[in-house]
C-alpha cells in the first residue's frame, strides 16, 4: 500500500537512527542531572552581581600574594586563581565581598565524563562526533517531518493546536507531546549539530588578534587599580573574565571579557588600549553549549530531561504504532488478474485496517468459486471482465482521502471502463469524527455521476469497525448478487487463552422485553471498572460477545437481553446460582467514570444501563453529581433495574433520575425526548466542562448526540465538543 | 623539628614560576599543552603541567605518553582547560632549584585535536638567564614568558 512520503521518510529517519538516538536520549537524561547538582551546589553569593569590579580587585589584592585571574563560570559562581600568602598557586570559589575561599573547583564527576563521552563521541572520538552530529541532524529532519505529518492530521497550518481525538493511546499522546517538545528537539537538535560542526572547524572563524594602541602603552598618570573609573562602572554581572598583567612590564596588561566583548586595559592608567567585539561564530558557539547542556539553568536543564524522556517515548510509541500497521494490513495475494475477475474489491485504507475486511469478503467471494481481484483505490484501472465493483474506503481527517486513495479521483475521470459495472460503496469511520465516512460519501457520488456504473447498494456507513454492521452489509449484498456468502471475521481473534472463571451470585427473571440482569462473582482477584467489557467466547465461535460491566459490591452485573437464536444470551439465560463461567474481562478506560469533573450525564436505553447502575453505586463518585436517562419500552422493562437505581438515589449518589417510556399506553417517549426537556441541565454540564457518557443502542447514540448538538448550538452557541462525550454503543 | 626542617628543605629547593603561554591565531578546537621537565639525557623527568583535561586525547601526544601513560601519574592538581586559539594562558609550575643550570630543559609540546601536533614547540634549557627570556614558538604557540616568583 501507498504510504506518505512524509510518513515514510519519518519513519526510515526514525529506524535508521534508532540505536544511536535510543543511547543518546538515554545518556541525554544522565547527563541532565549534571548541571541540577552543580547548580544546587551551595556557592552562588547573593548580590555578588552589583558588586563593583573595582571592589573585587582590592578584595581580591588585599588578600592574595598575587591574582592570576577571576571568572564566572556558568553557574555564577566566581572562581579566582591566585597565589597564596604561602606561595601556593590555588584555583577555587570565591566570595567576591570579602575574596575569601568558599569552596573547591566542581570536578566532573568521573561517571559523567564517561556518559558525556557516550554521548557525544559514543568513545569513537572524532568519527563518533561526526556520527552523532549526523544522527542529531536526523532528529532533527524528523521533528520537521513530524510537523508536516501533524499539519495534515489536523487539516491545516491553524488547526495544529486544535484538539484532537483519542482514538489510541500511542498515537494520541505520540501527537500531543509531540506538539509541546517540538521546539526543545529542534532547539537541543540544532545545537547539537552546531557543536559537532564546530568541532571539525568546518565554520567561519575569524580570529583577529587585538590591534594595540601603542600610544596608550604609558605608565601616566599612575592611578591605583581600585581607582580606575572603568572598573568603577563595571559591576561582576558584566564580566566574564578578568586576566591580570602578567608582570609590572608596561606591555602586560589587564584582559577584561564581557559578555559580547573583550578589552585589553593599561595596567598603571586604565586606559582601554584595545577593544575586540565577540563574532557571530563564537557568540552562537556559546549558546549552544548552554542551550544543549543546560549549564547555568535549572529549569532548562528539566525541559532537556523531560525532552529525552519524550524521545523515549516517541521511539516506543511510534515503534508501537508501526508495528500495528504492519499487522493490520494484511496482504492479499489475488489468484485472478484484474482483466480476468469478475469482481473488484478497492481498498482506500490509512493505517490497513480495512484490508481486513476487503480480505474477508474475498475469501468468501472465492470460496464460492467467483474470480475476485482485490486493490487499493490508487491502482484504479479498466477491467475488461468485471461486472461488480466494491470500494472499501476509510476517511482520513476531515474528510480526506486515504493516502492509497489520493489518485483515485483524477483516475475515475479518466479511465475508459469496457462494461458497465454495479457498484457498492462501503465506508469505514469512527462517529466520533465530525466527518464521519465523508470520503466514502465522496466515493459514492464520484461513481453515481460516472456512466459506466449503476449503483447496486446505497452507501453503507460502518462505525469504529463494526463486524456485526459488516455482516448486515455483507448479507444484504449477497443476495442482491443472489449469493450465499460465508463470511469470516478477517482478524485472528486470539483464543480465550486467558480466560478466567466467575461464579453465578443471581439472575434475575427474564422480563416482557426479554431483558434479565446477571450478577457474577470473581473467582480470583482482577481489578476491573465500571465500563470495562465481559469477553465471552460461545461455543463453536471464533468472535467473541462483549458486554458492559456494571461493578457493584466488588461483583458483575450485566444486562443481558435474550435474542431468539442469540447462542450467548441464551446460554446466559440459562444459568442458575453457582454455575461458573469462562470469561475474561477487556479494559475499557474511555468508558470508565470520569474522574475530576463536576457532573455527569449517564444516557442509555435497554441494556446499556448496565455499566451505569455500577457507576451510580460507587462508593468513590460521592463527589461528582450524576445524572441518568433511561429509555425503555414498558414500566416493566423497569422493574428488574428499579431496586439498584432506588438504592443509588436514596443514598444521595445519583442527584437526578429521568425515564422515559416508548411503548407504554400512557406515554410515548424516547430518551432523547426527556433530553430536550431538560436541555437546561444538559447545557450547565457541557458548559462547565462535564462528561456525557452514553451506553446503547446505536440508533439510539446517533438520536442523541443530535439532540445534544442542537442543544450546545442553541443554548451555547457552539458546536458539541466530543472529547467531552463518552460512548459505548453496540 | 623534622618537620620544619622538611618544610624548609622544600622551600629551599623548589622555585614557583609564573608562566604565560601565548598562542596563535589557529582555528578549531582548543590546543592540548603539556609542559614537562626533560634531564640532561633528554628524557622526560616530570610533568610541570597539562593543558587540556580530556584524557580521551592524551595518547594523541604521543612522546609524552610514552612517558605518562606507562607511568600514570596523578596530573589532577596541574591541570587545566584548553586554550582557544589567540587565547593566552598564565599558568604557575613548580621547578626545582636544583634543575637550574645543570643541563635540565623545559619542553612544551602542542596538539590540537585533528590537526598537528608538535613535539618540542617550544623546548630551552634551563639556565638563570633562558628563564627570564621571552621565548618563540614554532607551532601553536607564539610565545613563553617566565617569571619566577
């Protein structure tokens, strides 16, 4: 399958240069502990930067035999190398008030020397530093390749902070920490490459040496050093550097470097007899050393920890997500050619999960002896043989085609098709997009105004990969072709390997709707919420059932209804007090209750109560208001969930309770009816950021958000935020 | 007493010298200067001072690791940052009395990572008067001045 360039070169960037990023991210967060450590070390003297110069030297001169030279390094702490009283040459810490020793030059550590060596040479020395300031080159080639891949994500330039949603923890949180460290990998990439290139002085350097002015090399007028109206004015913050002339020759003199400049100073008058401006080479030299090491900045030296931790991340993540793709495009070796089948299956796919499903629909097309060739929307060609047509097509961001798919309109225009061919679009997509399979739309109106096709089925819309939606498509267009299909669900569903056992604690009556609660004990500790999903493998099956967990008393409660053929609810309707059942329980944490909201608004109809009637138990949610709509069909459909629900409401946990009732004499209501009754409320919890979480029927979901789309759009002028809805429709 | 005499024996013996190296206009990273002590045979005796405190460099110099690197020798206490080029550095050895005008030279040899390397950029024997003489260079360094303190 096609995949972006943008996409292809991030990830050959990022497999290319993984081993060596992984080592210096990892010696990267080592060696950010070295600035911290020295920064806390206790020799920094308050005030020390308005003390005058002047000052410093008659300190300086008052207590040592003889100074050689003071500095800042880039902690600020100020080290003197002078000559003591006893004739002993010392380099230490000072305090510039009084000159006196506070402390012994910071030895690097030897541990660090090592890891600094890692890090930057990898212990090849100059072949190491040209390797690492490539392969820092190369991160930073992928943060640019990051960029572009986030811009097309979000749809456009202004749209790369907007917000995005969470559809799988690895790219999610690829993407938005992403976002927030891009600058410092550029920042920390930049300058790595800087210093490895100043290393091979493969950068302009023009060393001019001082130009004295011989004139000023006098020893008149004789004015003691402390008196020098320079080094009055000078404060320790603008110095750098001091060098002391070397002997009492009038040819040695001070070498004062300021931040952006060096003097060279008359050593009896003050006079400033040559000045030398700092280079552009060397003042960018400077800061990339501080910028990629951290010296002098403890917060910087966090942001460069933190940053590394997130290439850390980026590397298991993306891995993670590649890996995933791999697995989800499945390949597909066609037996026929394109002009000897008879059917055509297209693919549009993003990330190849929908290979599975043009994968499954093949094998049953072939197991009915019919010549299938299978392609992606990119190799749209003539078929000399074919008279049937399926696209398969997922939706990339707003709207957009999927990248094997991006030619197919500018193709369908213009290849000449033999025969007239029938066709039938599928589309692929999460309700959670505002877009919803707006590109298989798009698919489907593209082939309704070409004449070579006819439309056979109308667009069939499939939501977060529904097999069950799937197969309903799949039957109903095998027999419109008056076939038999067999068809298979395409993953390898992993055998119930870990499969745990739970006890029958009760089940209740089946009700007028055929509907019972099932109470189940765990056999051995696991830790589960509210909203998780029970995974129940029937018999003779290879897919397994879910069903939302409602946790009470440390116990599972479903909400079972019984289907006429159904093999699982009707083996569940079946069991009695203290039968065991193999299962397994599948996290679920976006449908978990939320935690540090305000409010929350439950809406579910049928059994989709179920994980609701453990959220309004919990001990834990006491804090956060609950609100629960209920739809069913009679007051009896009620009954078997009213003991539950009276429990939570008397024991204040649940502050609002609305049913509605679509087949009852009295009313006819749908839950989204009572919706718009208390649009009030619903406009209060999306306004103060609260979460609707919703557990049902699909029909059910699409009435909903609808009703509470129109109700953000009247009430709130603005459009339903979806992260703030949380859904679990089947 | 014996200490006093053992402190007196020093002072007697050894004088600390003030010593400004100045370098020229090279470009790239800063030089590696080593200052040793050489006998009257030409052999090294010890080292006076090591410019430069990235050991990953120091078989780079390669007459003085013969010497150094068999014996390893404890260089912590005399040694100091590169110096850039165009940089100028005051450093203070320690050379005993006794080395004075009796044959003994002082070497200072050069090298600059991936570029050249200098065995005896600047090597004198030590006499009263070579000491307070402003010495030439012929590789990295322009200049060595001395002054005993």
């Amino acid at each position: 399958m096609t995949i972006s360039i943008w996409r292809y070169s991030h990830l050959t960037l990022a497999i290319s240069s993984s081993i060596f990023i992984l080592l210096a991210a990892l010696t990267g967060i080592v060696l950010a502990f070295e600035p911290i450590s020295n920064q806390l070390k206790p020799y920094a003297v308050k005030h020390a930067d308005a003390l005058s110069l002047s000052k410093t030297v008659e300190n300086l001169q008052a207590e040592y035999d003889e100074v050689i030279h003071v500095e800042k390094d880039k902690n600020n702490f100020v080290i003197a190398s002078v000559i003591t009283k006893d004739g002993k040459n010392e380099t230490f810490y000072i305090n510039p008030f009084t000159a006196k020793k506070i402390g012994d030059i910071i030895e690097k550590a030897p541990f660090f020397k090592f890891v600094t060596n890692l890090h930057r040479s990898l212990f090849l020395k100059s072949t190491g530093r040209v390797l690492v300031g490539f392969i820092s080159f190369l991160l930073f080639l992928m943060a640019v390749t990051g960029v572009f891949l986030i811009i097309k994500r979000q749809g456009g330039v202004k749209r790369f902070f907007s917000k995005m949603i969470k559809e799988n923890f690895n790219q999610y949180y690829h993407i938005i920490i992403g976002r927030y460290v891009l600058i410092p990998i550029v920042i920390v990439t930049l300058s790595g490459v800087y210093l490895s290139l100043e290393k091979f002085s493969l950068l302009p350097s023009e060393k001019k040496p001082h130009d004295i002015n011989e004139e000023l090399l006098v020893g008149t007028p004789k004015i003691k050093v402390q008196d020098f109206s320079l080094f009055k004015t000078l404060t320790l913050n603008d110095i750098q550097r001091v060098e002391f002339p070397f002997s009492d020759a009038i040819e040695d003199y001070f070498v004062l470097k300021l931040n952006d400049k060096e003097w060279l100073v008359n050593q009896y008058n003050g006079a400033i007899i040559s000045e030398k401006k700092q280079n552009l080479v060397a003042l960018v030299s400077s800061w990339s050393m501080l910028l990629h090491t951290g010296q002098g900045s403890i917060m910087w030296s966090v942001i460069l920890l933190l940053t590394c931790i997130a290439i850390l991340f980026f590397m298991f993540s993306g891995f993670a997500m590649t890996l995933n793709r791999r697995k989800n495009s499945i390949k597909i070796k066609n037996k026929f050619s394109k002009d000897a089948a008879e059917y055509i299956i297209l693919v549009g796919s993003e990330t190849g999960s929908t290979y599975g499903f043009a994968k499954a629909l093949y094998k049953a097309l072939i197991a009915e002896g019919k010549s299938v060739f299978v392609s992606e929307l990119n190799a749209y060609s003539s078929y000399k043989k074919a008279e049937h047509l399926v696209v398969f097509t997922s939706t990339y961001g707003d709207g957009e085609p999927p990248t094997n798919a991006k030619n197919f309109e500018k193709l369908v225009g213009h290849v000449y098709q033999n025969k007239i061919l029938k066709y039938s679009v599928v589309g692929f997509g999460s309700l959670a997009y505002k877009g919803f399979c707006k590109y298989a739309i798009v698919v489907d109106s593209l082939l309704q105004l070409h004449q070579k096709f006819i439309p056979n089925l109308s667009l069939h819309k499939i939501n977060n990969q529904s097999f069950d939606a799937f197969k309903d498509w799949a039957s109903s267009w095998s027999k419109n072709k008056g076939l038999n299909l067999k068809i298979e669900k395409p993953v390898n569903t992993p055998q119930p390997k870990n499969s745990k056992l739970f006890k029958v604690v009760s089940r209740s009556m089946v009700n007028s709707d055929n509907s019972f609660l099932l109470e189940l004990e765990l056999a051995q500790k696991l830790k589960f919420n509210s909203g998780d999903l029970f995974k129940v493998y029937p018999k003779n099956e290879q897919r397994e059932r879910l069903y939302s967990i409602g946790k009470i008393n440390e116990n599972i409660v479903l909400s079972i209804k019984k289907h006429e053929f159904g093999v699982c609810s009707g083996y569940f309707s079946k069991l009695k007090k203290n039968d065991m059942v193999l299962a397994d329980i599948k996290q679920n944490k976006d449908f978990n209750f939320p935690v540090n909201v305000k409010e929350v608004v439950m809406i579910s109809n049928g059994t989709g109560i179920a994980p609701f009637l453990g959220m309004i138990n919990n001990q834990d949610s006491n804090s956060v208001k609950s609100h629960l709509f209920w739809g069913g069909r009679t007051k009896d459909s009620y009954q078997i969930y009213s003991e539950l629900i009276d429990k939570a409401f008397y024991s204040k946990k649940l502050s609002g309770l609305y049913i509605s009732f679509s087949k009852e004499e009295s009313q006819k209501r749908y839950v989204q009816n009572s919706i718009v009754e208390k649009s009030d409320l619903i406009s209060r919890v999306l306004k103060s950021d609260g979460v609707i979480m919703i557990c049902g029927s699909i029909a059910m979901q699409n009435d909903v958000l609808e009703t509470l789309e129109s109700i953000s759009e009247s009430k709130l002028n603005r459009p339903l935020n979806l992260n703030q809805i949380k859904t679990d429709c089947y | 007493m014996l200490f006093m005499l053992l402190g007196f024996k020093n002072k007697a013996e050894t004088t600390t010298y003030k010593c400004m190296i100045q370098m020229t206009n090279y470009s790239g990273e800063g030089a590696y200067v080593i200052i040793s002590l050489l006998n009257p045979e030409g052999k090294y005796e010890k080292t006076l001072y090591v410019q430069g405190d990235d050991d990953e460099w120091y078989s780079e110099i390669t007459a003085w690791w013969k010497f150094q690197g068999k014996r390893r020798t404890d260089i912590d206490a005399i040694t100091g940052a590169t110096i850039s080029g165009g940089g100028r550095m005051i450093s203070v050895i320690e050379i005993e009395n006794s080395k004075i005008d009796t044959g003994y030279k002082i070497r200072f040899e050069t090298a600059v990572e991936n570029q050249e390397y200098y065995k005896d950029d600047v090597e004198f024997e030590l006499t009263s008067e070579t000491i307070k003489n402003k010495i030439e260079g012929t590789g990295f360094i322009r200049y060595v001045r001395m002054m005993a303190q």
